[in-house]
C-alpha cells in the first residue's frame, strides 16, 4: 500500500480522482502529460517504491518527472491512467568523495544541478563539464542522455555516472556499476526513463575550478565553410548561436583558468525583468503574421547578446566586457538573477527542433538550413530566428549507450560518427495571440522533414514533437533498439513505464 505520506504529499499538489494535465516547464497550455490519474510528491526513496509497487500491481502506467523539463506531449503515454511521480523532493546529497583531485558524490533522483554544485562548491567540489541547466534533476539528465557542448571533454551527463539505483517495475532497486561493455549499463545511461525511476546516482566529480568565457563574431560564411571540427576542439566546450537575418554567428568559447583568476562571473541565458520581458513578448507577437518584425526583433536580440549575458555573482552588476571569469558551474550554467524571473513566467514559450549530425556532415546540414531560409525569402515569406538567443549549435563527443545522440553505433544510414556529433537546436517562439501559429508556420515543418530525409540525424528525446520522432525512427540503428528492449523486458516486464516515444521507437 501507498502510505499515508506518500498521498498526503500528492494531496498537497492536486485532487485525487480528477483528469489533471500535468504540464512542461512552461506551465498551463504547455501539457506534457494529457488527462493523467495522479501526481505524487514523495519525500523518500522508500515512499518512491512504495508508489511503483501499488501502481505496478493495479497495472497502472507510471513516469518519474523531477522538474517537467520537456517541450511536448512526449513523457507519458496516452493512458489516462497513468501515475506521475513528481521527485524534487528526494534531493539528497551525501558520500562526497575527494582525493588529489578526483572523486564522486551520490545525489538523490530530484536533486538538480544548481543544489548539487552549490553543496560541491562549499566543500571545494564541481561537476566538470557533465552541466546542463539549471532546473533539471541530474537523474533526469541521465535518463534522456542530455549533454554539455564539448569535442573534448566527456560532456554527456551520462560519462560521469559510476553508479545507478533504478526502482524497476516491481518496484525494487537494482544497482548497477559502471561497465561500458555491458548492454545494461548501455540501456540504463539513457534510458528514457522506460527501466525504471532512477533513484540514485553516483557521479563522477573534481576539485572545483574557474574557467573564461568569450564570445567573438563571425560571418555566417566564416562558419558554414569552416572546419567545424578544427574551429571547436581546442576548447573545452564551446557553441555557436546563429542569427540567419543577420548572417553572423556567434562562437561562445571557454576554458579552464587558474583557480586564483580574479572574477565570480554569473550567467543566465533565462533571466529577465519585468521591463525586458514585456518588451520582448510584444516585439516577438509583432511578427506573427508579417516577415519584417521578425527580422527587426532579431536584430535587437542580436545587438543584446553580443555583450555578455553575465552578472558578477557578488555585486550582481552586469559585466560589460569579454572575457569573463568564474566558476565553472557559474559561467557555464548560473541560473537566476536575484528580482528577476525565468522567461516562460511573460509567455515567452518556444517551440523547438533539436537534431543530432555526425560533425562530418555539420557543413552540409547548416548549408542546407540556409537554402531553405533563401527559398522561404524567394517565396515572399521569409523567416528568422524568432527566439531571443538565436539557433544553438551544440557539439558532442562521442559517447556510447543504445539510445545517446552522439554514440558511433549506425544503422541501415551509415554514417562517420567517430569525430562526435553537432546539435542542431532550433528553438522559435509560440505567439501568444492569435491562432498561436508562427509566421510562416509550414516552413517549419519542410524545415524538419528535410533534415530527417537528407541526413542521418537523431533526435533529442524531449526537445521534439511526436511527428519528428516518427519521421526519425528510420535513422536510428535497429540493433540498438532491440538489445534495449531486451533490457528493458528484464527491468519491467509489466511495462509499467511507458512513454510516448518508447512507443514510437518500438521498444515499449
């Protein structure tokens, strides 16, 4: 049976009984999970279980959710049945471990990247470069194989697992230890979710350190007709955020600096103010149903983010310069600038395409990309970057597990992913008025076919729709899916977990 707490925490975030949304990070209209029977808020791993092992044995479908970080209808499957664990509130954090300079740590399932760093950093602690974002659990991470941007370094949240508790489908916790030769730890380090609730994990981390941010301006043909590969490796991470109407990119660069280097730089590519977030929400709205305005926004955005987006954590006056210094987990990622809010909290909502290359055909995917910007402007109805940072451009090192983007396993569409992968992410902005279609709003769809078709692109598992996922399954190795499956048949065998892309891909 659930206990008492356990119901008296899901009580505490909605009525029992009642068809409930539960939605993504982006709140009321934005729904992740449709008409689903119950969200519980346990406090414990042991109440976690307790959840599992009820719902397992009244075949009820369950997903682990820590803080919604998914941009579609994708996390759960379609059973209106279907049982929410929400686990922010299983964030411990213990057994630090650190010896010359190396060591791990064990973090609870809702434990999110800026609790851990901040209990890693009073204690002389960091997680490299296995950061993502600031409001996502590191548990989740694992499970739908999210990533750093780095061709040198093990960027995938997943490289710096040595351990794992997953809660199976009858409820009980299987411990796993590190062991890239073995198909279940390939399944587990992205999982989807689908063996299981991670309950805990143990990371990999290193004796805290600073590094530099910069930020230099290219032309777009500067980037296009590069080597992309040759361009990024010297850095321990870097991304480039492309501004197609203005045809420039900019390459953000960094890397490790001395732990003495003065600075406490602080960044947030999500915070704004009240001023700046009413501004932009009219700007983006001006350009639903005409070109121009979307070509104007852009270009006040690409003005505002050719300054650093960076606060000193300190004084939190902004820094007006490049370079920056800071701790890594800072510059990186940061997080919110006090008195101000994330932008979803001005319906400043996105939507988003994110597909994986291999590095050797970047060049000819983002050519590509351009020759349909070029033909939406021959069809009279050009389209931009409608977002306020512009289109990311991410890289991977090469990592393997049966479903990460950047691992070298290929299938009937043999491809080169030795080198590492690049990430195309295209986020765009949902109008809030209106019909809430995008300038142009069939482009977007050409764009995604056309990339699905042209090249051996895989997806990320919660930044695309249900219609990219399906159109994607023919680029992913069938070999994978199926020894996946198999693990996932010994983990749940009930089928418990489930989820809308496990069922599109064929492993549920």
């Amino acid at each position: 049976m659930v206990s008492f707490a356990v119901l008296f925490g899901a009580l505490s975030l909605f009525q029992l009984g009642a068809a409930l949304t539960y939605n993504t990070f982006d709140g009321d209209g934005f729904p992740a999970c449709y008409n689903v029977s119950k969200v519980y808020r346990p406090s414990t791993v042991n109440e976690i279980q307790s959840i599992v092992k009820d719902a397992a044995s009244k075949g009820l479908p369950v997903r682990a959710s820590g803080n919604g970080h998914m941009w579609y209808d994708t996390m759960c499957s379609d059973d209106p049945n279907t049982v929410i664990i929400k686990t922010d509130a299983v964030n411990q954090i213990s057994d630090l471990v650190l010896q010359n300079g190396v060591g791990s740590v064990v973090v609870e399932a809702g434990a999110t990247f800026p609790q851990v760093a901040e209990w890693l950093h009073a204690r002389g602690a960091s997680l490299s470069y296995t950061l993502v974002n600031w409001n996502i659990t590191i548990a989740g991470a694992i499970a739908m194989g999210a990533h750093r941007s780095s061709l040198r370094e093990d960027s995938q949240v997943s490289s710096a697992a040595l351990a794992l508790d997953i809660i199976n489908g009858n409820g009980d916790i299987v411990h796993l230890e590190r062991d890239q030769t073995n198909d279940t730890w390939l399944a587990a380090t992205t999982s989807l979710g689908l063996l299981g609730v991670i309950a805990r994990a143990k990371i990999a981390v290193v004796a805290d350190f600073k590094v530099y941010s910069n930020q230099t301006i290219l032309d777009e043909e500067d980037v296009l007709n590069a080597d992309l590969y040759e361009q990024i490796s010297p850095y321990v991470t870097a991304n480039y955020w492309w501004w197609p109407g203005q045809k420039k990119f900019h390459l953000r660069t960094y890397g490790v600096v001395p732990i003495d280097t003065w600075g406490n730089a602080f960044q947030s590519t999500f915070s704004v103010t009240d001023v700046e977030g009413n501004l932009a929400l009219s700007l983006l709205n001006s350009g639903q149903n005409a070109s121009l305005p979307n070509f104007a926004t852009e270009a006040v955005f690409y003005g505002l983010w050719s300054a650093p987006n960076f606060h000193d954590k300190i004084t939190n006056l902004p820094l007006l310069f490049w370079p920056v210094y800071g701790y890594a987990y800072d510059v990186l990622i940061g997080g919110l600038y006090p008195g101000q809010k994330p932008e979803w909290d001005y319906n400043l909502h996105g939507k988003t395409l994110e597909l994986a290359v291999p590095i050797t055909q970047a060049n000819a995917l983002l050519k590509r990309v351009r020759e349909l910007f070029d033909q939406s402007a021959k069809d009279g109805m050009a389209v931009t970057s409608t977002y306020r940072s512009g289109i990311n451009i991410k890289f991977g090192k090469p990592f393997d597990s049966f479903l990460g983007q950047t691992t070298e396993r290929v299938g009937n569409r043999t491809a080169d992913w030795s080198k590492g992968a690049m990430m195309f992410d295209f986020p765009s902005f949902v109008p809030t008025t209106g019909d809430h279609h995008r300038y142009n709003e069939a482009w977007y769809a050409t764009l995604a076919k056309t990339l699905i078709d042209e090249f051996p692109v895989r997806p990320h598992w919660t930044k695309n729709t249900r219609d990219i996922f399906r159109q994607s399954v023919k680029n992913l190795d069938q070999d994978s899916l199926n020894r996946f499956a198999k693990v996932r048949e010994q983990f749940d065998p009930k089928k418990t977990f489930r989820s809308i892309v496990g069922e599109i891909i064929g492993v549920v």
